[in-house]
C-alpha cells in the first residue's frame, strides 16, 4: 500500500494533433500543466511531434508521440483515436480531453477500446 494521494493514481489522457500553433491547443496545455501540478499522472498523446508550442510543456506532463507519426490527414483524429485506444490497456487513463470539436472523430476508437 502506498501513501500517495489519490489523485496522483490517476491518469488524464490529452489528444493532440501536433504542437503548431492553436488556440484549442494552447488552453488544452495550460490545463495539462495545471492537472499536473494537482498530482494528476497527465499523457499528452501526439500524432505529429511537429512545431512550437512543445515549449510550453511543464516538466510534470508526459508527452507521447506516435511512431511513426500520423500524417497530417482528413483521418488524422480518428486514427490517433484508434493509437491511443491500443494504447489505454497499459496507460489506464480515467479520462479523455479533446481539445476541440476538430478531435472528435476520435471518440469512437477511444470508447470501443475502453
């Protein structure tokens, strides 16, 4: 048995895209760097480990990126939903943040796999 706080043993999973510039994306980090900094274990998972908001990352959230990348596409959400839904056995995320309407198509993979 461990002392951690509970919220330490939990996981949120953040959907991105890439890092290019985006105002969906950039409040999806400042939440990121605050849920980390409450305890929470954050994974931001990256289709395309490509452009400059990445500097603006806390230490304290783990980014995930595919290999190999998944290419900019009409299909791009929904196949980083179906990377990130492999993916949820081992990460065991409690939650998904998508952070805008531009990531739903990947709701459908990550809740078939969860």
């Amino acid at each position: 048995m461990t002392n951690r706080h509970p919220m330490q043993q939990r996981t949120i999973g953040i959907l991105f895209n890439d890092f290019q510039l985006g105002g969906c994306e950039r409040v999806a980090i400042r939440l990121a760097n605050v849920w980390a900094s409450m305890g929470f274990h954050v994974i931001l998972y990256v289709a395309n480990d490509v452009g400059n908001q990445r500097a603006l990352i806390g230490a304290g959230v783990e980014v995930m990126c595919a290999d190999p990348p998944i290419e900019t596409s009409r299909h791009q959400a929904m196949r980083l939903g179906q990377w990130v839904g492999r993916r949820a056995g081992v990460d065991r995320p409690v939650a998904y943040f998508l952070p805008g309407n531009s990531y739903f198509p990947a709701a459908r993979p990550l809740s078939l796999a969860t």
